[in-house]
C-alpha cells in the first residue's frame, strides 16, 4: 500500500498529537471502565495553522481529548528559556527563569484550535522532556505529567490535574533525586489506580511513584537498570496480566533492561538484552501475530536501524533482525500505519530532519523504510487520526525550527 502524506508546518511550536502508543516517552493510559468517551466527530479537515507559542524548542507533544468534546486538543511542552538562545523567543525572558512551559490548545469546529496568544500555559519544571497521560484521580478527564530533566543532579515530575473544563489546575511538583527522562504510567500493583515510573538517567535507575486515585503521589521506589537508560515501554512480557517495564540503555552497556512486575508493584530485573549499538528508545507491541509482546529497539549511533526481539511470553526475548532506519533513528513507535492489521515501526530521523516508515508484514519483518520530511531536529513523533478518516497521522515536535510538523496521511488514488 502506498502512503500519501502531506505535511502542514504549524509554525514555532504549535504541536499535534497522540501517541499511540507513542514510546519515546510519551505514554497514554486512560479509561478504567466506568468512564464514557464522547462520541467521535465525524470527519474534519485539519486546518493548515501558524500558531506562535513564545517558547522555545518544543520537546514533547501529546493529542487528547482533554475537555470531552469529540476533538482533539493539542498539549506542547517547551523549554522557556535557554541563555544560549534568548534571541529566539519573541517574547525574552529572564535568564535566571529556567523552568519550562505546556501550553494547552483545544480542538475547535472545521479543524481549528484556540489561538496560542489566549490559550493556557502551565509553568513545570526545567527541561521538560517527556508527557505521560492517565486518569490520575478517577474522574474520567485526561490528567498529565511531566518529567522534567531538570539542572544539575536533580529533576522533577510535575502533576497537571485536569479541570473538567479544558484546563488545568495548577500543577503539583514531586522532586527527584536523579534526571528524568522517558516517563510511563500503568496500574502497576493493580488496586485501580495510575501509577508512574519515570527514568533517572543518572542513577542508572528507574523511580516509582504509587498514585492514591487522588492526584496524588508517594515518591519514590527506585528500581536499577542498565548505565545511562534514557527512555521506558510498560506491557505484559510474561503475560501474568501485570505490566512489566524494559528501559533502552545508550551507553557502553549497549543494553535493554527488562523489569517484571512480581504482582504487588515492584519490579525484578532480568539478565540484558545485549546489542553491538546503544538503544537510544524501544516500543512494544505484538510484531509476529503470536499474541505476545515483543520489542523494537531504536540504535542511532552506529547502526542506524531498528533491531526487532521476539518475545516467547515469559519475559525472554529473542534477537529475530535488525533493519535500516535512515540516518540517526533516535525515537521509535509502533502503529498500525496502513491498516493491514499488522504493526508497522515510525522512527524519528532526528540529524536529517525525517521520519522513516517500515511496514510490518506480521513476521517481525520490517520493510525498506518510507522517508516524509519534517521540520528541523525532530525529537518525537505522535501518532493519531487527527481527521477522523480512519488512517493515523504523525506529528513531529522540531526543536531547532521551534516548530512542530503535523504529516497528514490521505488514502492512496
């Protein structure tokens, strides 16, 4: 199947996007059974958008529907100021005020969103770099967190509570003792309530902050990894219906570290995934049709390609193929892109300014990957069908043009 995509550059920083799953960090987790989604809008063009946000170098982007209306509303983490680059913020800023920014746009009639001059923006902490979403406190809206890389030695999470209408209270700080980086959430000890586990890069380690049902969080039981993990992915790899963690190491390790959740919430790791190239991020999903989870590790420092891991259902995996992703694959996500009911892999091309499709074929073999050009150093790629036509879209949140790039996909003629 031929993939038609059009790309719509939404100017300085305005982003789109779901993840779906979204492994770079950016991870969804809604719904618990009892909450009602609205009705989805019928098909909507997307209207082609410059949206200023004032900020610069849009890190990570999500795409949900954050006030229950049928549309989806556009969230944007960016860093507030960089002394390096204070030129390029239209607005200025104080050098000393670090702390980063998400701005909120909601989904508007015919495909618009709310101008970014009224829309609301949340102060978090510095560096945000990685978006997860979950109910947090049980009330059936969207809440997110943050994990913000943060200076020195230290980061940070932050907690957006959703407001019911459209917004978010103002947020709560939860400290870190090491650097975040990717963040997930799940229901890890299984009591009904969102959990989160976020990387600390600098402790060779990933931190668990157990969630009340309230919005709130007691932090946090660190669980070690490999040297230097940067991202995570949470799925059931030894199908015990509990989720399990794996974190891609980049660092001499060259390395994935497999967490299994021993029921009651807390992880043992298992013996590495070796590679001859670090992991720089991993996603999960059933590649070869088996019904168990397998991996895909993205490799962008020497190999440049997507390495594919079969996993046999009780937490061990085994190396099936590496496959070229073009030029510095940094990011990797899996989605069904052509809706041949098998799971294709999306990499972001971060040093070319691309993204790299390869269709699955429902083995574990990948194809010869699809190149769609974006804005310049994209860091992360979202996958949703943002017009409703039945076929995902993918926007990239570009930090060196400010910008994010929404990538429309259209039926083939």
């Amino acid at each position: 199947m031929t993939l038609w995509v059009s790309a719509i550059r939404i100017g300085l920083g305005m982003i789109g996007l779901l993840l779906l799953p979204l492994a770079l960090g950016t991870e969804t987790s809604l719904g618990n059974g009892q909450c009602e989604a609205p009705p989805p809008l019928p098909l909507e063009a997307i209207t082609t958008q410059n949206i200023s946000i004032l900020g610069l170098a849009p890190q990570a982007v999500l795409a949900e529907d954050f006030n229950q209306d049928g549309r989806f509303d556009l969230l944007v983490s960016y860093l507030r100021c960089d002394p390096n680059q204070r030129a390029l913020d239209p607005a200025g800023c104080e050098e000393q005020d670090r702390r980063g920014r998400v701005l909120l746009l909601l989904g508007q009639a015919r495909g618009g969103f709310t101008a970014a001059a009224s829309a609301p923006r949340f102060v978090v902490g510095e560096a945000p770099r990685f978006l997860a979403i979950a109910d947090f406190n049980g009330d059936c809206f969207p809440d997110v967190a943050v994990a913000n890389f943060g200076a020195e030695t230290r980061g940070s999470l932050s907690i957006l509570l959703n407001d019911g209408r459209g917004s978010f209270v103002t947020p709560k700080t939860i400290d870190l003792d090491g650097k975040a980086r990717g963040i997930v959430t799940g229901d890890f000890d299984q009591d009904g309530k969102s959990d989160l586990a976020v990387v600390l890069s600098n402790r060779r380690a990933v931190a668990l902050a157990k969630g009340d049902g309230k919005g709130n969080f007691t932090c946090c039981l660190e669980v070690p990894t490999g040297p230097s993990p940067q991202t995570l992915v949470v799925a059931d790899f030894n199908n015990d219906g509990y989720p399990d963690l794996a974190t891609a190491n980049a660092s001499s390790s060259q390395s994935v570290t497999l967490l299994l959740n021993d029921r009651k919430g807390e992880f043992r790791a298992l013996a590495p995934l070796r590679a001859d190239d670090s992991p720089f991020d991993l996603d999960a999903g059933d590649l070869n049709g088996d019904g168990l989870s397998d991996l895909v590790t993205a490799h962008a420092a020497a190999t440049d390609s997507l390495w594919v891991w079969l996993g046999n259902g009780t937490g061990a995996f085994t190396f099936r193929e590496r496959f070229p992703a073009g030029t510095d694959p940094i990011r990797v996500s899996l989605a069904d892109v052509n809706r041949d009911g098998h799971l294709d892999a999306v990499a972001v091309n971060g040093a070319v300014n691309r993204l790299s499709l390869l269709l699955g074929d429902g083995t574990g073999k990948l194809s010869s990957p699809t190149t769609i050009p974006t804005g310049q150093t994209p860091l992360m790629v979202a996958i949703a069908d943002l017009n409703r036509d039945g076929l995902p879209d993918f926007i990239t949140a570009n930090q060196s043009s400010h910008d994010v790039s929404v990538l429309v996909q259209t039926p083939a003629p």
